[in-house]
C-alpha cells in the first residue's frame, strides 16, 4: 500500500490516537492520571490496559459491540479497580471508542438518522437518571456488582445461542432504514440510556439485539446507528462520571487508545474468523464473567 493511500485510509485514525497521546502527556504531567482508591499506574499496569482497550477494540470490529464487556470486568477482577471506579473509567474510555467506530459508518451514511436521534435524545435522559441513580448505589459495591452480573447475562446469552446457531436467526433483513414507531425507540433508548448510566457499559450490547430482535432492522444500518446512539450516551455518561469523581483519567485514555487500535486490526481480521464461533467464545466468557460478579455477591468464591 503507498503512503498516500495508508494515510487517506487512516488518517482519521491517526489524528485521533495524536489527540489521546497528548491527553495522555497532559494528565500525565500534570497528575491527574491517577487517583486514590485506584491502582498505580505503572509500567506493568499500562501496557495491560493497553493490551485491554485493543482486545476491546477488536471484539467489536468482530462482532459489533463496544468492548466495554471487556474493559469492565478485567478493571475490576484482574487490575484491581473498586467497581465505581471500574465502572466510570470504562464508560469515560467508550467515548473514544464509539466516536472511532462511529465514523467509518458517518461518512457512509450507514445509519438511520430518524431511530439515532430518538435513541440517543431520550438516551440521554436516561443517562441522566442512571447516573444519579449510581450515586446512590457506589457506596454498596457488592450490590453493584449484582446488576452488573445480571446485566452481564444478556450479552452471554444471546452470543451464546448466536454460535451454537451457527448466526442470527430472523436478523437478514435488507434495507437502509428502521422502520419502528417513535416511541418504541424513545423508550427502548431511554432503557440502554439507565443502563449506561448505572452500569457504565455503552449500550452496544443491548442496542444491536435490541433493534434486530425487538424492531426487526437491517443488520447492517443496525451497526451504525447502534454506534451512533452510542455516542451521546457515553459522551454525557463519561463526562457525568468524570465530574463526580469516578473516571481514573490515565487508564481511560491509555484503554481508548488501546481500542481504537484494537479495532482497525478487528476490521482487518474479520473475514478470517467465522462470526458464530467468536461468539460463543466471548459468550462463554460473558457467561463466566456474570457467574464471578453474581457469586460475589452471595459469597460464592468463583475462581
């Protein structure tokens, strides 16, 4: 590939992981990229969040989702992160993430305009409740960590039936446009938008069988306007985060730098994976991931 060529198709890119790189210097620099009750940052701890954001960041240029089911779990079990933090410093690093994967659909137009404006408006309502809601909630972490077991259920399930089926059953529907009453969309975004709030997660996992299974929409415009409504709910439920003292800023921006990455080389390698068995591996692995947090809770050690 020539270098014009390379750099008109990751110019975007490119820029954008310029932007992270100095965001990064910055807190870095000025020592806002750590805080207390959260992890040090060091050499070790960085180069796994890293790793973390890319392996979120192909997951979803696998299998089109935001890779906060990813993120989330690994920050709290395995790095250490005290579910609140786990759980603002996620959803502050999916802003990156959804402005990265949402672009590539922007400028193809490859989403429904109509259903994004009603999902991420009412959205953006609901993140307003979930967020206060989670103010109430971020002293009883255990109790937190009960939602977000059984949240994690969904994304399990529904992956895991996906692979043992071998696709998405009753999802090949063509078009370019949802065809769903306004206040269907309004309600169910208002929904995915309590969610993000509550448990930081960007909405992905609930957008994209959402809107093939509930409004019966085209697979692929499904995929842009999912990302689409994303947008707005993870800029206003990170920032919402961040001003409340929940977003440990380092590990947010070295994950979406991670992300962005991940995701042009899951964009690279789909084709040489087959869709059902991705997703009854990471099914599986949400399963596992639901399983730990809900045993946690009724102090069941789950290894």
């Amino acid at each position: 590939m020539r270098l014009s060529e390379f750099w008109k198709k990751y110019r975007f890119t490119a820029v954008f992981l310029t932007l992270i790189a100095v965001a990064i210097a910055w807190v870095m620099l000025t020592g806002r990229a750590e805080m207390e009750g959260a992890p040090a940052l060091t050499t070790t701890r960085i180069i796994l969040l890293i790793v973390v954001g890319m392996a979120a960041g192909c997951l979803g240029g696998w299998i089109g989702t935001g890779g906060c089911s990813v993120m989330l779990p690994i920050l709290h079990f395995w790095l250490g992160f005290p579910a609140p933090l786990a759980i603002g410093t996620t959803l502050f690093a999916v802003i990156f993430t959804a402005i990265s994967g949402g672009y590539g659909h922007f400028i193809r137009d490859n989403f429904d305009h109509r259903a994004a404006l009603w999902l991420g408006g009412i959205g953006i309502l609901g993140v307003v409740l979930g967020s206060w809601l989670f103010t109430i909630l971020s002293a009883h972490a255990a109790l937190m960590g009960l939602i977000l077991g059984i949240v994690f259920l969904w994304p399990a399930m529904r992956m895991i039936r996906e692979g043992l089926a071998h696709g998405m059953p009753g999802a090949v529907k063509e078009g370019s446009s949802i065809e769903a009453p306004a206040g269907g969309l309004a309600a169910f975004g208002g929904l995915v938008g309590i969610l993000t709030g509550l448990v930081g997660l960007g909405g992905g996992y609930a957008l994209v069988p959402g809107l093939i299974y509930l409004f019966h929409a085209p697979v692929y415009i499904t995929m842009g306007t999912s990302l689409a409504a994303m947008v707005p709910l993870a800029i206003v439920g990170g920032v919402i985060k961040l001003v409340q003292g929940f977003v440990v800023l380092g590990a947010a921006l070295f994950m979406a730098g991670g992300t962005i990455i991940g995701a042009q080389i899951g964009a690279a390698t789909i084709k040489r994976f087959k869709p059902a068995t991705l997703k009854l591996i990471f099914g599986l692995y949400f399963l596992y991931v639901a399983v730990k947090f809900i045993g946690n809770y009724l102090g069941i050690p789950v290894w």
